[in-house]
C-alpha cells in the first residue's frame, strides 16, 4: 500500500517528527511512504497551482494519509496550517474524502492535544477516516517500551486502513449563518486615561463582520489607540524551528523584518490589547498562527504578563471549544487577563454593539485595577511541565528561558518547601497510632482552615 506523509515541520529532512515515520518506513518495508513536505515547501504551494495540484495527484493516489507534524504554539506549524486553507480556497476537499489517515506529532507534550483536536476536526471536516492518533515526545524513540508502541500504532493503522467501515465524527461540521453586522452611529467612548491600548488585527477584508466590528471597537476608545496590521506588517515568514532565539531571545529574522521590533517595542509595552481575527476552519488565521509562532523568538517565559487582554471574533466560536481551550490556556500562560470575547455569531447588530462597549468599558476597569485572575489547570499545569523541562533536558539550548525562570521563581519544587516536608514527616508518624489518627481526623476541618481564618475580618 502506498501512503502520503503530510511533513508538517519547517526543517524539512532534518524534522524529530520525521524520524518517526522513517521508523515505521523502515518497519514495514511492505508499505511505501512518500513524504511531502508542504509546510518547508509553502510559499511554492501557495504561488503555484501547478505545484499544489501534484500535491493533490499524489494524495488522490494514496491509500492512507499521515499527518506528520511537531507541535508549534498548542497547535500546527502556520505553515500547515496555510496548507490546510489553501485545500479549502482551491476546491480540493474531494480529494480527501473517505482517505483513512493518522495523526502523528512530536512535542513535550504542552497542548499537544489541542493539536490533536485541530487536525482530527480537519479530517471530519474533509470527510476523512481518521483512525487514530500518536503523540510522541521528542524523543521516545530511545526508548523499546515506545517504539514497540509506535509500531503497534503503525500496525493498526495499516491493517484498519484496508476497511470501509465508517467511523463517527468526534466534530460536527460547524454551522456559520450568513448575518452581515451593521454597526449603530452613535457611540458612547471610554475614556482610555493613561492606558496605552494597542489593537491587533489581520481583518484584510474592508466588508467584513471583522473589520466592522474591529472599527466599532475603536469608536469605543476617545484616548490614543495604536494599531498593528498583520496583513500590512512586514513578516517574512514563520518560525523555522532553529532555535536560534534560545540563548538570548534573538530571533534569526532579527533586522530582516519587522516583527520582532514591533513585538518588543508595541506589544511588550502596551496596558491593554485587542486581538481582532476571524474563524478560519477550526482555528484562526494562517496569519494569526505565524503571529504566535514568531513570539517564540521569547522563548517559555511569559511576555505579556500583566496585560489586558480583549478579542473580537467573527465566527462560531461557540461551536469551536479547542479553539476556545487554546485562547485560554495562551492567555494564562502569558499571565495575562482574557477580560472577554466578542464574536458576530449572536446574528445581532445592536447585542454585538452592546458587548463591544461593554468590552471597552471592563478592559480600562481591568486595567485600572490591574487584576489578573488566579491560573485555573490550563495554566498551572503547563507551567509545571515548562518548569520541569526548562530546568532538566532544556536548560540547554534554553539559555534565556532558564535564566528567566531563575528571576521570576518559578523554579517553585515542592522538595523545596522545607516546612511542609518537616510537617508532613511529623504528621505521617503519629497517623500512625490509631488513637492519635482519631484526634487528627476529628480536628482535620478545622486545622483546614485554621492558618485562612486570621485574614478574616472580625466585627
């Protein structure tokens, strides 16, 4: 059987994730896997149709597909995720149609399952047979216990690639009424104050429910209001992968293009910022993603600590909880405040005008008492995974990450916290004895919430 490896890494040849599939290429000699790679091999993807149209040919040919990719920022690499939209704006999705395929990614395992999320409701969407997923770390394949897991996946794979039965969808398709968004005249402005408020947006369509909503939004605001374009910006591409940023946060475009400049010296340095984008597939744009791929330049560390932050959506987003998972936990990760979400998807003019407002209205009160709410699982829990990888097998390359941590005491391991290690010690001792266990436990309420109640107020 003949399969087509979908190379989502930006390396090319040199991809961790591809080492992968030459593993199970060189398991199962009887199956041939041609690798394409469409994220290295973009830009030509995108300027010539000739060129995509081959690539079409030869996934039409195909048994089976592999989705091949590293995880990039909770997701794909912007480059697959372009490849993805140019399947929709050239009319190829019949192509893909009834193809059985698998997922395959390489990561720390930091939001790999929103990646996995995006590409299985990518195969519903294209009507595929997608069969099964595998999530690997970076390097699992030095361990027997993991390639032998890597080969069963493989061997499912191929003999369930044979069938026809169909499977369920995990993702309906997503329901996007026409409604076009007709914004009032009369706006009530927010007085901005000393807040610098930056808006970001890549609304590239001037009759869009975006661009109306994003133009509202700024009505909202009588102080200064600064505003980038990512349509307009000088980007010269996305992420490479190098890793060249990892010892002083300097990305390899530095002084090639604009980005980084207008990242440091805009984004790093605004109170306040409204992010404007529109539901493409199941995430947002091309453009959107090689935005947050080109912020790894700062590496794991938190850079918009302490920021407001407010977006405007036009689309579904109620139907789309991954991608609503994945503006969450990117916002705690940041240490930043996701004071809300407007979208058009309520099919109501004057309920969008008031959520605009509205959201003007608490960013300057969030602002003004610079509340950032307490990280709930999304964030905590990948702060622990980054701690633990950036002070063990990262710390090289990760210079800059390292030294960042230091500072910012995250390095917080429970072996540190002397006091709590000596209590637990004493304590697990005495439980020991069943008559002292019975005294503990019958104070154990109390003693719960003992050391909170001298904060409280007393009248």
């Amino acid at each position: 059987m003949k399969f087509i490896v979908l190379s989502g890494s930006p390396k090319g040849v040199k991809s961790v994730t591809l080492q992968y599939i030459r593993y199970i290429e060189n398991a199962f000699p009887q199956h041939e896997l041609k690798v394409i790679h469409v994220t290295q091999r973009i830009r030509r993807l995108e300027t010539d149709r000739s060129a995509f149209d081959a690539v079409m040919h030869e996934i039409g040919q195909a048994d089976g597909i592999f989705w091949a990719t590293p995880v990039y920022y909770l997701l794909v690499p912007a480059g697959y995720k372009r490849f993805i939209e140019l399947i929709a704006e050239n009319g190829a999705q019949a192509v893909f149609v009834g193809k059985p395929a698998a997922i395959l990614t390489t990561s720390v395992h930091f939001y790999d399952h929103t990646a996995h999320n995006y590409l299985h409701a990518i195969c519903d969407d294209l009507e595929m047979r997608c069969l099964g997923h595998f999530s690997a770390d970076m390097y699992d394949l030095l361990k027997a216990a993991e390639r032998k897991r890597l080969e069963a996946f493989a061997t499912l794979f191929f003999s369930e690639a044979t069938g026809d039965v169909p499977l369920p969808k995990r993702f309906v398709l997503l329901n996007r009424p026409e409604f076009r968004y007709r914004p009032g005249r009369r706006v009530k402005s927010v007085d901005s104050g000393r807040h610098k408020v930056l808006m970001v947006t890549d609304a590239i369509n001037p009759d869009s429910n975006l661009d109306r909503m994003y133009q509202h939004l700024r009505r909202c605001f009588n102080g200064c209001l600064g505003v980038i374009d990512l349509g307009a910006l000088d980007i010269k591409g996305g992420c490479l992968g190098c890793l060249q940023c990892a010892y002083d946060n300097t990305c390899i475009y530095a002084g090639k293009d604009a980005f980084n400049a207008a990242y440091r010296d805009r984004i790093m340095r605004a109170d306040i910022l409204i992010w404007a984008g529109e539901m493409t597939d199941r995430y947002l744009s091309s453009r959107w993603k090689q935005f947050f791929d080109r912020s790894f330049f700062m590496g794991h560390t938190p850079s918009l600590s302490g920021k407001q932050v407010g977006m405007i959506i036009s689309g579904p987003l109620g139907q789309n909880a991954n991608l609503r998972q994945i503006i969450e936990a990117y916002m705690e990760m940041q240490r930043a405040s996701l004071v809300g979400i407007v979208t058009d998807e309520t099919g109501d003019s004057a309920v969008i005008d008031a959520q605009l407002i509205a959201l003007a209205r608490r960013l300057i009160r969030h602002a003004d008492q610079q509340f950032v709410a307490p990280a709930t699982f999304l964030g905590r829990a990948g702060t622990i995974l980054f701690r633990d990888e950036i002070w063990g097998r990262l710390r090289f390359p990760f210079r800059a990450d390292y030294g960042h941590y230091r500072r910012l005491g995250l390095f917080d391991f429970p072996q540190h916290h002397w006091p709590s290690r000596l209590r637990n010690a004493l304590l697990l001792f005495l439980f020991r004895f069943p008559g002292l266990r019975r005294k503990i436990n019958q104070r154990m309420k109390d003693e719960m919430i003992k050391p909170l109640q001298k904060y409280l107020r007393t009248h």
